[in-house]
C-alpha cells in the first residue's frame, strides 16, 4: 500500500526523547501519523499485528524510526527479524540512536538499516535532523514495489 499518509514507526524507550522527535516531526509539517512503541517487543507486535496491536489495520510503515539500547529487545535484533522477512525487507528503517559504538554502527549496515543517525546532544540539531529524517522518509522516498 503506498498511500501517501503511511505511519511512521517511533521505537524509542525514553519517553525525552520519544516526545522531541515527535515534537520535531509536527514541526516538520508532516501529517502521518506518528505510532510511538517503547521497545522491540512492541515494534514486532505492531507490525505484525499481533498483541495489543491485532486488529489494527494492516498497513505497513511509511520507516521505521529505531533506537537500538532498549529493554526486552534491542533495535539490532528488530532490525534482523525485520530483514528475514519478505514483507518487511524493503521497509525504511532509520537507526536513531545515541550510541557511537563501531560495532551498533557495523552491525546496523549489515544489517540491512537505510541509515544510522546518531542524536545530536544538541536540542536544535536534533529537531533538525529528525524534520530532515520525516520528510526524505515519509514523504519522498518510496519503498519499491515487490516483484
């Protein structure tokens, strides 16, 4: 489905955080929806549609916006699972994180992830980053269509 309002993904365990990007994608003027999961676990269960998510529609994510140290599953492992399945192996996944650990970064790319941010301390250059993030994502970027 490549409606122009798919929802954006937020898989982000601190709420501080969770709230500015949200905050820096309203400012963006973007009118997706924002879906806000605290942790893997929640991330799988609202994409597949399982859990507290059965019933929602089935849609799938316009990206998915990932932190990576989480509780109960990390974004790697997300990320993985996501990879191993055809539905979600083309699906935009942005690791923002704030780990500058090579090995996240490494792992992230072979992985499969489109890109790897890492959140600036600073409050503008993260509301910046993220505006930029929302609009490339959810708005100019198309997912291509499966064979």
């Amino acid at each position: 489905m490549n409606s122009p309002l798919r929802t954006i993904l937020l898989v982000e365990d601190s709420p501080v955080d969770a709230e500015m990007t949200m905050d820096a994608l309203r400012d963006a003027h973007l009118i997706n929806p924002v879906v806000h999961v605290e942790d893997g676990v929640d991330c799988l269960d609202w994409l597949y549609a399982r859990g507290s998510f059965a019933g929602r529609p089935d849609d799938e994510p316009a990206v998915v916006l990932l932190d990576i140290k989480m509780p109960r599953m990390n974004g790697l492992d997300v990320l993985m699972q996501m990879r191993s399945d055809e539905r979600f192996r083309r699906t935009p996944v942005v690791i923002l994180s704030s780990s500058r650990e090579e090995s996240d970064l490494a792992r992230s790319w072979d992985l499969g992830v489109n890109a790897y941010v890492i959140k600036p301390v600073d409050v503008d250059q993260f509301f910046q980053a993220v505006r930029t993030l929302g609009q490339f994502w959810a708005v100019l970027n198309q997912s291509p269509e499966p064979e």
